[in-house]
C-alpha cells in the first residue's frame, strides 16, 4: 500500500509500505477514507522537532473498518469509523474520568496518511457511525478525529459558558474550532487573534464577534481595553510558544481559564507571573475519544461543519504538496483522499 | 507605639512608630490584639527576598477597631475584626467572582506586627465577630487571616472533595491547614507529606490519613504506590520552590487538580511536562477575604480549631525571638501579642 514517510525535515515521500495486519487482537485494521496533515506535523517537518528515523505520518483518520482482531466487540468490518490520536482502553480510572489520553495503556496512532492503518484498542479508540455517512460529510467527520475534538477540549478546559467572554489564541485549524466550540458551549463574545484575512473570515463564520490583529504585550492590551481592563473570561491557546503562552495567561482575568492545546515547545512558564495571575491553567493532548460520540452527533445532525477548515482536499500521492501548502500557510488544512 | 521592622536578612528589631491614622475615608485603625509571622516573612530574613528598605513586617492579625474613616459603614471603634493580608473593595467584578486577591482596587497590608493597624478599603477586607470572642478563639481567628484562609484556598483550588485522595506538599502551617481543610471539605484519603515528628503528629490530628516522609521524585513514587499507580486526585502545594511544584505536578493524576499557594521562588514550569501531565494547575495569593465569614463561623462553632499551628506564644517585643525560632524551625508559627 501506499503511505507517506517523512525522512527528513523538509522530506516528505510517498512510499510502498506493507498493509498493517492485526497485531493484538484488540487491534483493528481499518481502509482510510480521508486523512489529513496537522499543525504538529509542520514541527519535525521544519526541524524543530529531530526526527531520528523515518517516520510514517498521521494520527487523523477516518476510515471503514477492513479486520478486527478476536477481542474487538464494538465494530466489525464495514462499518465506517472515526479514532482518537490516541489508543485508550476507555475503561481505566483515569478515562472513566474523561482523560483517555492519560489512559494507563494509551499507544500512539501513527501512519493515518496512508491507505490502511493499523487501530489498537480498538474497542477504546474508534466510535463508529450509525450508517455509512454522506459523503460530504467526511470532511467534518475527520476533523473531528482531532482539531475538532482538541479546539473542543480547549474550550472546555477554558470553561468556556454563558454569558463568558473568550479569547482565542492561534487561528490555525485548532484555534479556529475553539472558536466553533466556544459558540456551541453558548459563549457571549468570542474574540479570535488573527491577522490573516482568509481565517478572519473563517473565525467570524465560525462565530467570532470580534477580531484583534495585534500579538504579545499589544495583544493582551487589546483584549483588556474590550474586557473593562479585567481581561477575558476563558481564553484558549492553540499555538504552543513561550509568547502564545504568556498572551493566553496575561490576557485572562483574575480567577479565569486558560485552556493550552498547543504542544509547547521550549515553553517554561515563570512560576511567579503565574502565581500573581491567579488563573486556572489546564490543557494537553485532547482527550479526543470522550467528545466523539457529541461531535458526530452534532454533524450528522447538521448543527456543526467544522470540515470547512479544509481549505485544500489533495490525493495522498501529493502529501508532499500538501505539507508544502501548510508549512507556506497556503492552506490553513489540507485533507488528503487515499 | 512598638511596631516590628525588618531592617536587613536576620536583623528584625521593635521599634517606636507613630500610631498609624485614618488617610482614606474607606480605612479602618484596628488594635492589634493578635498577629504572627508568616512563611513569606522568612524569605526576606533568609535573604531569598531582597530588602530595599526597613519594612514594617506582618500581615496577618486580629483586633478591635479603634477607629474608622467617614465612608466605613460595616463596622464600628470596639467591634472584633479579622482581616486579609490584601485590601480589597469587594464589590468588582473580580471580587464578586470569589478572587479579592485580584480585586482592582488592592492593596497590600502590611505592618500587622504591632500595636496598631491601619486597613484600607476596611468594609470590603475586614469581617466582623458577632460578638466579643472568647480568648481561646483568637489563635484560631487570627489563623483565618491567612494561613487557614490560604490552606483552604489550596484545597478549593485542588478541588478536593468526598471521595479524592489529597496529597500535601509541605508541612508548614499552610500545608498543615490545607490539611485540615481538605478534611472539612470530605476528602476520603489524605496524605501529609512531612519528615517532621511534631508536624506529622499535628497532620494527623488535622485528618491526614498517611505521611510520606520520602521527597522529590522518591516521594511522587510513593505517592504513585498509594494510588494504584495513577497519582492523587487533588494535590496542595504549599512551599514555592521548583522541586515542590514539579512533585505537586507529577504527584497528580491526568486530569487531576493541583492547587498551588507557596509563593513562587525561582520557578519556572516547563511547558512540555505541565502539558503531557494533563493536570489543572490554580493557586496564587489566596481570596481569604471569601472564605472569612465561613471560616469565622466554623470556629466560633468549634468546628475546627486551626489555632494549634501557634506552638509558640511571644509577647510583642520578642518579635526577634519569633522569626529565629521559625527560621530554626523550632517552631511551626507564632503568635505575637502587642
């Protein structure tokens, strides 16, 4: 089959590997219908995360389930499924409790852009469909696999509510379906940071009341002059850096939330700014598995169409094209069709 | 009248000041009738802190106010008061959301260590007894002002609770009230972590279930042995140091709740750690202020007695003898009386 390996930063092919099989019978094989290439992708891409081997890509995925190993009860072949980044059991304490990334026997999903993937626990990991969805709504279906469900846990973790005013940091695809998560949870002013035209627009779609183009200490002093000088409610930050960082945190209001999606890089956070803030900090890997079941409801229902984030739709043969479009910001999301 | 000044690291004196006097029509002069020395008040005699300037030392206190400014209408010369060691108006929108700490209008109070007092903004920071205390209340009252309050405070912002398991960095009298909190708020499970006798003792008395004598990454082991390998629930921090918070951090399960109060010395968090550990991070300067009339009410009612963390009693003018014998560790906080 077909896969997409990167070799090196900047090196990304598309290569003939074999078709996964079951390893452990709580595995799943699974035909991938659509995969996509994530913001964090684009870190070892640039060289800023080593990459020490060639590394098969993607952990978005959603796909009809090809073979399912002896203890699979949840799914059979056939049924079209969407799956988490991360493997989880969905039966421990720490994922009864919501955090399925945090699961004791969580694994890494990788090698989703490709024309097979390989699932474990799949039980724990996938959510299948009702029936076999339309076409169009495959879009949204993946972006529910991870920017959907990770902007979804931002908002949460920002405890994002009526009557709150949220600010969202970073209008990549994340960022911008906080922004989605944060109208969907009934928040009353959603300010979106973004000096993008393209993504403004998409924010404002997505329900942003208001747009700030300004970054650091001037960005903060924007969200303050719109706050009474109290700063906002909730805030999520979907960028990962030690400045989106100290934006998010400088930019909530004494006793507010931040919700942090970005995976850090480099991030030290100074333990007395913190301290003086007095805001809730939480955030992480998205425990993506616990939202799924809401997310395809509400776009099998129609309510939501995060899918709009794919701005460039590509066959898996051009990943390579497909990481070139993000890492230019040519394409806020490129989904690519094995 | 005799005020305690601190006039460089070790060199704490009582001196002759001028009685302080109403400035603002919203203050309040109290007589002090109880105060003490504070765990903070140890990072300028060590030291850790640097001192510009002699400073009128003391935040915590107890008395009867001796007079009040033309807007003061919540209290009268002669009633029993206990205070915060921030001012704060209470009526913001911060402080209405339960964070006086944050309030737009603070101030700090300082210079509690002798015979009079002045407090800002005195309707919004002080809370009246119903009536005159009995003596043996006011260690326990004069606790509420701050070292209770901030216990409790951590403990709130862990979100402990009936059936979490709680773990207590630190074996100072915040942590040791965090303790004594977390017990009043229904945890099932708490553990001190303490390589004190004396301070062990008074963990268990306070309602510590285990003490783990080990620190650092021994310690979080430990903590991990106890909690079937996931880590507790709810997690005080109450020292400020950067191996106290990581313990905190990863003492704690995915999706578990860190209240952090030890103000921040030299910390810097990194952002890959806080964001693989899935934790909920809150603390900072505590809202004693919310908690006071609660607070108050539980010890009028005999409730609780956080008053034995005074193990030593001095009259005012030993205030010298008082930072000695908590930097020497001789004793877990005392309590000066003008």
């Amino acid at each position: 089959m077909r896969a997409t390996i990167m070799h090196a930063p900047g090196d990304v092919r598309v290569e003939d590997r074999d078709k996964p099989a079951i390893q452990q019978p709580t595995d799943a094989v699974i035909k991938v219908v659509a995969a996509c290439v994530c913001g964090s992708d684009l870190w070892p891409y640039r060289g800023a995360d080593v990459l020490h081997e060639p590394r098969a890509m993607g952990h978005e995925y959603v796909g009809i389930v090809d073979d399912v190993g002896a203890d699979v009860k949840n799914m059979q072949p056939g049924q079209f499924v969407v799956g988490s980044f991360f493997a989880s059991d969905n039966t421990c304490g720490i994922c009864r409790s919501g955090y399925q990334t945090g699961c004791v026997h969580r694994e890494g999903v990788g090698g989703a852009q490709a024309e097979y993937l390989r699932v474990p626990l799949a039980d724990g990991t996938l959510v299948a469909t009702p029936e076999m969805p339309d076409a169009g709504k495959v879009p949204s279906l993946l972006a529910a696999s991870d920017v959907l469900g990770t902007g979804w846990f931002a908002a949460k973790a920002a405890e994002v509510g009526p009557g709150k005013t949220v600010a969202v940091v970073g209008d990549g695809a994340v960022g911008l379906l906080g922004i989605l998560a944060a109208k969907q949870m009934g928040a009353e002013r959603i300010i979106a940071m973004s000096r993008h035209a393209d993504r403004q627009a998409l924010a404002r779609e997505f329900g942003a009341t208001d747009v700030v183009e300004e970054r650091g200490d001037a960005g903060v002093q924007k969200i303050k002059e719109l706050t009474e000088g109290l700063g906002a409610h909730s805030v999520i930050e979907a960028v990962g850096t030690q400045e989106s960082m100290m934006q998010a945190i400088q930019a909530t209001r004494a006793g507010g939330h931040v919700g942090f999606v970005g995976v850090s890089h480099d991030v030290a956070l100074p333990g007395r700014e913190l301290f003086s803030s007095l805001v809730h900090l939480h955030g992480g890997p998205a425990p993506v598995r616990e939202y799924l079941p809401e997310l395809i409801n509400l776009i099998l229902a129609g309510d939501i169409n995060p899918g709009k984030v794919f701005d460039l739709e590509l066959p898996l043969d051009q990943a390579p094209d497909a990481y070139k479009a993000m890492d230019e910001r040519r394409a806020i999301k490129v989904l690519l069709r094995p």
